[in-house]
C-alpha cells in the first residue's frame, strides 16, 4: 500500500505561481507512472499532468506553457510547478501514483488551489 499526502496549495492572485508536492509512503518502490488530477466544484476530475518512469510527459491542453511535472526518482514522488494561474485553475489538485505491484492506482486527499481574479 502507498500512502501520498499533497502540499502546498492556497490562495494565490490570478497570475500567480505555487508549487504542489506529493509524499510517498509506504511501499514505494514499485511506484512507475505518477500524475497530478484536479477537480474543479460542479465537474469531473481530470488530468491535468502525468509522468511515467522513462520521463515521457503528457500535459491537459489548458495547462501546456504554463504547469510544469517533475519526479523525484528516489522519493518516488511527483512535484507540480504552476505558474501563470488562472482563476479557472481553481480545484483540488490530486497526486497520484501507479503501482506496478498492486497493480493499482493511489490516491492522496488532495490540497485547494484557489485563483483569486
């Protein structure tokens, strides 16, 4: 089992940046892919950027240019660089990992990112 706890969210002015966190725990070490999902009130989750262990990284059209994923390797953890945030970023952002083990993806509770225009 793999436990992830998000940091790092809050209030920022549109225009802004912050930089989302994920700590892993638990048993990690067969973690492969890893992304960051938001969910917005009112619409269904979605992916917003994800990255697999060779690096290979897949972006949401409406964040390209201005999010950027990143992994820590030896963590097995993923960071989220937002800059440029609009008020429509507004969400719970997700960390979430693949787990070649289980066979299974982990989920943490999420954390608020709030764009004030």
């Amino acid at each position: 089992q793999v436990q992830l706890v998000e940091s790092g969210g809050g209030l920022v002015q549109a225009g802004g940046s912050l930089r989302l966190s994920c700590a892993a725990s638990g048993s990690i070490g067969s973690i492969t892919a890893m992304g960051w999902y938001r969910q917005a009130p009112g619409k269904q989750r979605e992916m917003v950027a994800a990255i697999t262990t060779t690096g290979t990284i897949n972006y949401a059209g409406s964040v390209k240019g201005r999010f950027t994923i990143s992994r820590d390797n030896a963590r097995n953890t993923p960071y989220l660089q937002m800059n440029s945030l609009k008020p429509e970023d507004t969400a719970v952002y997700y960390c979430s990992v693949y787990d070649d083990y289980e066979g299974m993806d982990f989920w943490g509770k999420g954390t608020l990112v709030t764009v004030a225009s």
